[in-house]
C-alpha cells in the first residue's frame, strides 16, 4: 500500500481552494495500512482525530459540489486563510485582491498574522478592504436574482476592541448620500457599537435591498472573541417583516425584526456588482476598521438550522496559533506577501 502514501505535484491535484480537512470521511486512519497496529499517520495537531467514517464532513461536500459542478449547493468559498504558491494571492471561489493601489502602510493593512501560519484573514485601517470580485447578475450580490433566498456564513472577531468601529463584514450595496433614497440593489452586513448610558453593545445589521423591496433586520447577540454568523434570506416567508434570519454561534437571533433603515422605492438596479470586505470605497471612508474574517461561504439557497450548526461545527479552523496553523493548512509562515501587507 505504499502508493497510498505517494506525494504529489500541484498540477496534479486539484484542492478546489478548501482547506486540508482532517475530519474528511475520506482520511485515512492513524493505524491504516499498518502491520502491527502502531500509527502510521501522525496528525500535525495533535488534538485532530482521523479516519472518522461516521458522515461525509462539511468540505467534503464543498469539493464535491465544486468538482461536479453543482453550484447551486456550494458555489462560493473562501477560506480566506489559503495563499497562491505563485502570485501569492487570497484565494477561495475568486481570487480576493486589496484595494489597487493600496495605500501605505500603517494608513492600510491587509493581510495575515505575521509568524503564524494560515489561519484568518486582518484587516486594519482607514481603508482596509479585500475584493472578493465581480459577480453581475448572480445571487450573492443581488438579491433580485434569488429566488430560493440565500445563505451567507463567515467567523468572525473584532481586532482593536477599544476603539468604535462600524464594519462592513461583507457588502455589496452602494449606500445612498444624505437622505436620497437607496440607490444600488445588494446585500450589506456590518458591526456597529451602540452606546446605552452605561455600557455599549455590539450590533449586527442585515440589510437586503432588491428591486422594490427592502428588508432589514438586527442582533446584539455578537460576544467577545470569534462568532460565527449565518444569515438566511427568505423572500417567500408569509411573515414579509421576517425575510432576514440570523444565526449567532448556531443559535437563532431572538429579537424582532425592524422596519429601519429602510425606505420604499421602485426600480433599483444593481449598480454595484462586487463582493467587498472590510470598509469599501462605495461606503464612508475615514473609518478605522481592525477585525479578522475567515471562512467565508455562500449558498443561493435558505439553510436550515441544522446545515448551519454543521457548517459552524465542521467547517471553520479560524483561531490557532504558530503551533497548530490552521488544522492541517500547509506549515506556510507569513512573512512577505506581494498583495497583502503583513500585520505586525
């Protein structure tokens, strides 16, 4: 069975951006193929657990739906910790690019935990952004294109806690100035901090605007250090007030939905068909910004509860240091990145 152990040159292979993925139905087991019984695989983290035949893992259903082409069950991800050997770019389901120019540091900075190995995606500054791409006429920018509603899921954390930061985790909608009515059709979720007399809370926004419709909706179920957030748009749901749903750590948000900030229009067209995160130049600019995003997905469908808390469960190794990397990600350390400045 020595072949089983062969290695292979990139052109060969084909990993479909996911992530090395030790809970694979596919791994093989510590002690497979041994005479004795002794492990013949040690895993690079010694916490992971191999050969598990239970169920096919999260990103086994990724790779398989993108090598078959069956992307209306997982077109889009972004691993957001994943750089090209050649180019030294992000890349996922489309490469993620800063802005171009990028600004000089300290004014800008993108990029990965310097002398850690891959695991999330920074991004620090006044204008830090990345350009996950174009994507005109397709789903996960326009919301008028999804007629079976959608899920976007991501981990995230907030950086500089001691600073007021509003973030655009994922926005695709240019925002209207003044008090004009909405002028670009798209999706836009962010993070902003409310003060209440004697404490702040974090809150999460979700607003969906299509071509006559707008929905929005709010959660301050956001904790200190990494949450994971799924929201599930439902454009056929009886209740028009509750078209957003949104997930906290797997866990349904518990308060009602509000009419607010939006306004009633006819006729919006997408103007803005690209994908950014972090603060993007159609939003305010001036804004400092420090949070880490990792594990981006997207589905142009509603997942249920239970696909949620699979994919929250089974699909994210955001938060290891130099010792771990990313559970099983290439032992790549960042240090020098031609895109991406390093974080210090």
């Amino acid at each position: 069975h020595h072949h089983n152990f062969d290695i292979y040159a990139n052109p060969h292979t084909d990993d479909f951006a996911v992530e090395y993925d030790y809970n694979s139905v596919m791994h093989y087991g510590s002690a497979d193929f041994s005479n004795d019984g002794t492990d013949v695989i040690t895993p690079m983290v010694p916490t992971a657990l191999i050969g598990q035949r239970l169920s096919m893992s999260y990103f086994d259903y990724v790779a398989i739906n993108q090598m078959y082409g069956c992307y209306d069950k997982t077109p889009y991800y972004w691993p957001m910790d994943e750089i090209d050997s050649i180019d030294n770019n992000i890349i996922g389901s489309s490469i993620v690019t800063p802005s171009n120019p990028a600004p000089i540091p300290p004014v800008y900075l993108v990029g990965l935990d310097t002398g850690k190995y891959l695991n999330a995606l920074r991004m620090k500054g006044t204008e830090a952004y990345a350009n996950l791409g174009s994507f005109p006429d397709q789903c996960l920018v326009d919301p008028e294109q999804c007629n079976d509603g959608f899920t976007y899921a991501m981990w995230y954390k907030e950086g500089d806690s001691s600073s007021d930061m509003t973030i655009h985790l994922l926005s695709s909608l240019k925002l209207p100035s003044g008090n004009n009515g909405p002028v670009d059709r798209g999706i836009d979720i962010w993070v902003e901090e409310i003060h209440y007399y004697h404490h702040k809370d974090k809150i999460l926004h979700v607003k969906v605007q299509k071509r006559s419709e707008c929905s929005y909706r709010q959660s301050n179920d956001l904790h200190s250090g990494w949450n994971h957030i799924a929201v599930v748009f439902i454009p056929d749901n009886f209740w028009s007030f509750d078209h957003i749903q949104i997930y906290i750590d797997g866990v349904k948000d518990r308060y009602l939905p509000l009419t607010v900030p939006c306004t009633t229009s006819s006729n919006v067209q997408d103007t803005t068909p690209t994908l950014i995160s972090g603060l993007s130049p159609n939003l305010d600019n001036g804004h400092y910004i420090d949070f880490w995003i990792d594990d981006i997905a997207f589905f142009p469908r509603q997942l249920s509860k239970t696909d949620i808390n699979m994919l929250m469960l089974d699909g994210a190794y955001y938060d290891k240091g130099l010792s771990d990397g990313s559970l099983g990600n290439r032992n790549q350390v960042v240090g020098q990145l031609t895109s991406f400045a390093s974080i210090l």
